[in-house]
C-alpha cells in the first residue's frame, strides 16, 4: 500500500507540473526566460537533465534503501519527455542533433531499470535485452542510415508509444517489486513494447505517403486472422485482434491526414473496415449466438455494408455533414457493442445489441470521428496515454484470461465514445 501511494503521488505531481508548465510556457515573459536561460532550459538541455535524473534515480532503487525517492525521481524523469517537446514548439528551438537527441535519453531513462528488474526475476531477461537490441540497433545504425539518406531520425508515434508504455512498465515492476500477489503481466507488455520498438525503427525507412496503406492493410490482416481465431473458437482471441485493428484504422486515418497517400488508399481502407468490422465480428455473433445466429451475423454484415456504401457515395459528398461528423455509428464502434456482448451475455441479449447496433449504424443520428475530432481536441500526450492504455488493457486481459471482464472494458469504452461523440456534434 505504502509503494502505490508513493507512485500515486509521484504521478499526480509530475502531471500537475506538466500540465502548468504547458501553460506557463506558452506566455511571452516565459518564452523569453527560456531564450535567456538556454543552458537551463533549452530542450537539449532538459534531455540531459532527465537523463541524469533517471540514472540517479537507478542507482537509488537498485543499490540504496532510498527507492521512493527513486520513483519521485523517474516519475518526474518521465514526465519531463513532453516538456522538451513543449518547449522546442514554443520558442521553435528545434534542432537535427535534438532529433536524436530526445529518443537517446528516453532509452537511457527507461531501459537501465528495465534490465535491473529482469535481474530481480520480475521480467523475462531475453525479452529486456530483445528490446535493449531492437533501440539501440534503431539509435545508432537506422539513424546513421537515414542521415546518410537525408530523412529525418525524429521519433514517430510508434516510438512514443512504446516510451509511455515503457515508462509505465517501470512503474509496474516497482509496484510488483513491492506487492508479488499483484497478477504479473509485465512480460505480455514487455512484448507489446518489443512490436511497438521494431515498427518505430521499420516505418523510418517507409516514404510518408504509404504509411496510410500500410496501416489499412495490417487492419485488413487483423480482421483475416480474427477470422481464422473464430472459426477455431478463439474468441478473446480474435476480438483482442480486431481491436488491433481497430487501432491500426485510427492511426491510418490521422497518417493519411498527415502525410496523404496513394489512390488505392481509400478503398484499402474501406475493404479493409469490412473485414474487420462487418464480417469479423458476424463471424463472432455466428459462432456464439444460438439459433438466430446466421440470421442475426447476416443482418450485421447488411448493416455495416449499407453504411459504408452510404458514407461512399452519399456522405463524403454532403456540404451539410461537417468534417470529422459521421453519419450513424462508426462501424468500429457498432463492431465493439457486437463484440463485447458477445462475451457477456445470453444469445438473446447479443441479438438484441447487434440489432441495436445495426439500428444506429444505418441511422441519421450524428456521432464526432474519435481520431479526427474527439482526439484532435486533446494534447499528443493524451492521446498516446489513451493507446498505450489500450496496450496495457489487453495484456492485462490475456493475463487474467478473464474474457467476461474483458466483454465489461469493451461495452464501457463503446458507451464512452457515444456520449462523448454525441457531445462534440454539438460543440
């Protein structure tokens, strides 16, 4: 108990100084402070101070008694990632060397106690020193390469997703350090760090205008294996890969924004939607629903073709549909109510929700896009807490095994997103 308050507070102060130096910092009298007071507080040298906090802050956990103060030290160690960012923005001090800079520290700031607690049995030591492979063969050899090709080394949403859960991971190890009855699922998101790491270093080397493609495609494979997982009653299993898939849809909708893509894209990525969720999540309803089941998982895969075909040739088009406001449901959404009553309720309950669900899908009722709208309103930080989150939950989930709390966390986050997409139509 005494381990989790610390954390606890270590991580309410660490937030609250980041959210008041976001603020702070975007005054004039600030901006000029820092301009005045680089060696203090350009965003190379917040990078070196990190750094050597998060060594100190080793050093104390692993060898000195003193390992709540270590926590303070990481804590802060790790919120400070965003407010070098901030800073570099604000008073555009961005430069090339703080490109390779940034990501160089966050290594040095999570993977020394990552490798410490592989050696105190609470993380599997292949996997720590994989991953320590995977970064530092990305830091000093697939950056020298995209120097030599002029592109830039700067860190992509892959890497800065797998920093948060990696810093996360810390915390974990030192709560389970305290605690051992707490369930151990650090090596499932040590893993989700490993997959996270290798694309960051494989998409440097991918031209900007296929990111888009890429990521409907792997949304596309996702709904193919959920598929194959069904039809071998995998359940858990293949809804987890849906909702894969649903995150590789997300990041392919802000990447095409970001950068653009190829003509194939838009039909990637509707082919890709289909699968993933109209044909994968009737699959689920099939191979779980009783009696009905084919007509009910037929009368989805209707519904969801009727509102992709709709959004194509109707919605796209209209000049009173604001951007970023859908049309009905989102067929992501609309497959998340499938599938999470799929794994808490009667066959007759799961009919009655996919036909709900079926109902708002097809219907006039407008909803706000999650990534075009909702997320775009919230700082980066919230949005890659809000995917690491996601991460964590389904390691959680597949370490527990327990597929009914799982069904719970799905149908929660689906009644999340229609309040707050009924929410932002209005704003």
């Amino acid at each position: 108990m005494e381990r989790l308050l610390v954390i606890i507070a270590s991580a309410a102060f660490g937030t609250a100084f980041f959210l008041w130096f976001s603020q702070v910092v975007k005054k004039q009298s600030m901006q000029e402070y820092i301009l005045s007071h680089q060696w203090l507080l350009h965003p190379n040298a917040i990078c070196y101070w990190r750094a050597v906090m998060a060594i100190m802050a080793f050093t104390l956990y692993f060898f000195t008694p003193y390992q709540s103060v270590a926590i303070f030290g990481f804590s802060f160690a790790a919120i400070l990632d965003g407010a070098d960012g901030i800073v570099a923005r604000a008073c555009n001090l961005g430069t090339r060397w703080g490109e390779w800079l940034d990501p160089m520290c966050d290594k040095l700031t999570y993977l020394p106690p990552l490798i410490g607690f592989a050696y105190v049995g609470i993380l599997s030591i292949k996997l720590v020193w994989i991953l320590v492979a995977i970064e530092f063969m990305g830091q000093f050899f697939a950056r020298r390469i995209l120097t030599w090709l002029k592109f830039s080394g700067a860190a992509n949403n892959f890497g800065k997703i797998k920093a948060i859960i990696c810093f996360g991971l810390v915390i974990l190890c030192a709560l389970m350090d305290k605690n051992p009855e707490i369930i151990n699922m650090a090596d499932g998101v040590l893993m989700a760090c490993i997959i996270l790491s290798s694309a960051s270093v494989v998409f440097k080397f991918i031209p900007n205008r296929l990111y888009a493609d890429i990521l409907s495609s792997l949304n596309f494979c996702c709904g193919v294996t959920s598929l194959f997982l069904t039809h071998h009653h995998y359940f858990a299993w293949a809804i987890c890969i849906i909702i894969v898939g649903q995150l590789f849809d997300l990041f392919d909708g802000r990447m095409a924004l970001k950068h653009g893509g190829t003509k194939y894209g838009p039909l990637m990525d509707d082919i890709a939607d289909f699968v993933s969720f109209g044909l994968a999540p009737a699959y689920v309803v099939v191979e779980t629903g009783g009696s009905l089941a084919w007509f009910v998982g037929g009368l989805f895969i209707i519904g969801v073709a009727f509102r992709l075909v709709r959004f194509i040739m109707k919605d796209k088009n209209r000049t009173d549909l604001p951007e970023g406001i859908f049309n009905g449901l989102p067929s992501p959404a609309g497959a998340l109510i499938v599938l999470g009553a799929s794994l808490v309720s009667t066959p007759v309950i799961l009919w009655g929700l996919t036909c709900a669900s079926v109902g708002l899908m097809v219907s006039h009722i407008r909803f706000a896009h999650f990534g075009r709208v909702i997320l775009k309103q919230m700082p980066k930080p919230v949005f890659f807490m809000i995917s690491a989150s996601i991460i964590v939950t389904l390691s959680f989930v597949i370490k527990t095994k327990n597929p009914q709390l799982f069904g719970y966390l799905i149908l929660a986050s689906v009644i999340v997103y229609i309040a707050a997409g009924r929410k932002w139509v209005h704003q």
